[in-house]
C-alpha cells in the first residue's frame, strides 16, 4: 500500500492531490472551512441544524400520515383501531420522538462542514422549495409505489403460488 502512495505522489510531481474547487453560486454565504475545530458538540449541533433545516418535521409527518392512510385502505378490519394506532406512533414515530436520532445519525456520517454545507444550502431558494416539495413528493411517491404493487399484484399472487411453503427450499 505504501508502494502506491509512493508512486502517486511521484505520479504528481511529489505534492499531494490539491481539493477540487466547487463554484459557489453568488450570494451564498458557503462554508468553504471551518472557523474553529470540529469537536462532537459543535458537529452535533452542525448535525441538529440540517435536520431542522431539511425539514425533516415535515417529511416524517407526511410518511407517517401516508402510511397509516394505506394501512387503513389496505387492511379494513384495523379502521377502528386508527386512533391507537396513531397515538402509538407519536410516541415512537414522530419527529420530536426521533430528532436525537437523526442527529446522531448525521453527525456520524457527514463531517461538520459537509452539515454547515448542507445547512447553506437549506438556507437557499432553492433548499427552500427542495424542502417545501418534500410532503407532496413523499405522498406522491407512496401511490405510485402503490399503483405499481397494484398494476402487478397477479403477478406476486402467481409468485407465492408457485413459491414452496416458508422453510423450504
């Protein structure tokens, strides 16, 4: 491996590959260095602002009222069980249930200037019509997903019927 690394930096003249350049479209203020040291607190706060910003509120909202909806058309015996079944899932399912989550989740992926990038971007025009298309996206994106189950449900029919008894090869 040190043989490698060897030849490439023979390969650029000795230097190490320089960071390509990302044009930043004017009047955005993007982040192109941090201005302090990265630590935990400061990415999990980088990481609570994208997920604020993403509108992720609103994207779980959504999925989770999408969802219920298709369970309740596609199961009737639950229909009177709705209301348990949506105060189940606000205490587990909601985005106040799950922001500690995400934020974990993004914090470990994504390093602190890849959020306050992110964040930059969330603040823009476009960041803001990404984020207020989100529902209508989501619950659009759940019918098709049904509509085709639907279009092709005698072809899985045909699949589990030719299919052996679970457990079997």
């Amino acid at each position: 491996m040190r043989s490698l690394a060897f030849v490439f930096l023979v390969a650029c003249g000795g230097q190490a590959p320089r960071p390509v350049a990302v044009p930043t479209p004017a009047g955005i203020d993007w982040p192109a260095g941090l201005d302090h040291e990265s630590t935990d607190a400061t990415r999990s706060a980088a990481a609570l602002e994208v997920v604020e910003l993403s509108g992720m509120r609103v994207a779980m909202d959504a999925a989770l009222e999408v969802t219920l909806r298709q369970q309740m058309a596609s199961n009737p015996k639950i229909r009177p069980y709705e209301a348990i079944m949506r105060e189940f899932l606000s205490r587990y399912v909601t985005y106040e249930a799950l922001r500690g989550d995400f934020v974990k989740l993004f914090a470990s992926n994504f390093t602190e200037l890849q959020l306050r990038q992110m964040a930059a971007f969330y603040r823009t025009p476009t960041g803001r019509a990404a984020v207020g298309a989100q529902a209508h996206l989501i619950e659009t994106g759940a019918k098709l997903g049904a509509s085709r189950v639907q279009e092709h449900m005698a072809e899985l029919v045909d699949m589990i019927k030719r299919a052996p008894p679970s457990g079997e090869p």
